[in-house]
C-alpha cells in the first residue's frame, strides 16, 4: 500500500512539477543561509527519502540545517538551461525539506530563485520566478503549509559565479532554500 502511495505522489509531483504558475514574493525575512559550491554535501539520497514519503526528516531540528553531514545542510537546487523542472536527482533533496518543514510549522523558507545572465532581465526575472514556483509546488504537495513558503524572484541580479561561460551559468541557475524561523 505504502508502494502504490509513493508511486501516486512520485507521478503527482513530476505532474505538477510541469505547471507553472505565479505566486507572491516576501524578502525582508531574515535568514540562515550558506551558499552551496555544487559538490553536494556527500548525503546519499538514495536511502528511502523519496519512497517513505517525508523520509522520516520531520525527526530532524533546526540544527540540523547547518549539520554538514544532513542532507538538509544542502539548500541550493539547480537547473538545466532555460529550464525550470526540478532535476531528478534533486527530488530527493526537496523530499527532504518536504519532510523537515511539514514537521517543524514554525520555520518558514524563503525560496530564491536566480536565473543566470543570458536573455532579457524581465525574462529572467520570470523564469526564475517559475523554478521557485516550481520548488514550492513540490513542497507545498509533500505536505508543507503554503505559509511555511515565500518566493522571491532575483532573475540574473545576484549571480553566485562571475563569469561568461557554461561554468559560471550553470552555478547561477538555481533556487536557494533560505530559513527563517524556528
């Protein structure tokens, strides 16, 4: 039962995943955040996050998010070019915010999404906009209350990486997971 439940939601997310949609943006929060470098933080997610629904994260707390050795210490996501689906191996990854959040109702995340230089700055601005919504989607459906979560949209304004190369680009495209609370 448990199986067919996965598969349910596993379809349901990449169903969603696939929408786009616009939401309101809230940026004066004050954060705890940490900039990833794109080497992950080593957490094999492979060990039945996405199968067990919030992976079993909601036993996790606040000081976790800083703990190199959980997952949850990892909060950027990254996407593909002119893309605003969230990547298969990165599923996971929110799974496990999924699951924190849902269990913890007084902590929030602000999800920042950043595009990098290329196209025009409304463009951008957009599309990042749309790779927050689509990390917001994903864990409003794993059970996080809508008020948990706030978006705001930097489009190309804050880049992680200088530089004009697919190096650089690929590091700029991604949504921050910043928290708030707790």
């Amino acid at each position: 039962m448990k199986f067919v439940q996965t598969v349910i939601a596993v379809l349901a997310i990449l169903w969603i995943a696939g929408c786009s949609s616009t939401g309101d943006s809230k940026g004066d929060d004050v954060a705890v955040e940490e900039h990833s470098d794109g080497a992950g933080s080593g957490f094999d997610y492979s060990d039945g996050a996405a199968s067990s629904g919030v992976g079993g994260y909601n036993q996790l707390n606040i000081e976790e998010l800083n703990d190199p050795d959980s997952p949850l210490s990892r909060r950027v996501i990254y996407f593909a070019y002119d893309s605003s689906e969230v990547a298969e191996e990165d599923r996971d990854l929110v799974a496990a915010h999924a699951g924190f959040l849902a269990a913890n109702p007084g902590v929030s995340v602000v999800l920042e999404g950043h595009s990098d230089e290329r196209g025009a700055r409304e463009y951008n601005v957009g599309l990042a906009d749309r790779r927050a919504q689509s990390v917001r989607r994903m864990l409003e459906f794993q059970g996080v209350a809508p008020e948990q979560i706030s978006v705001v949209s930097y489009g190309e304004e804050k880049p992680v990486i200088e530089g004009y190369d697919e190096s650089s680009w690929s590091q700029n495209r991604r949504v921050e997971l910043v928290y708030v609370g707790g």
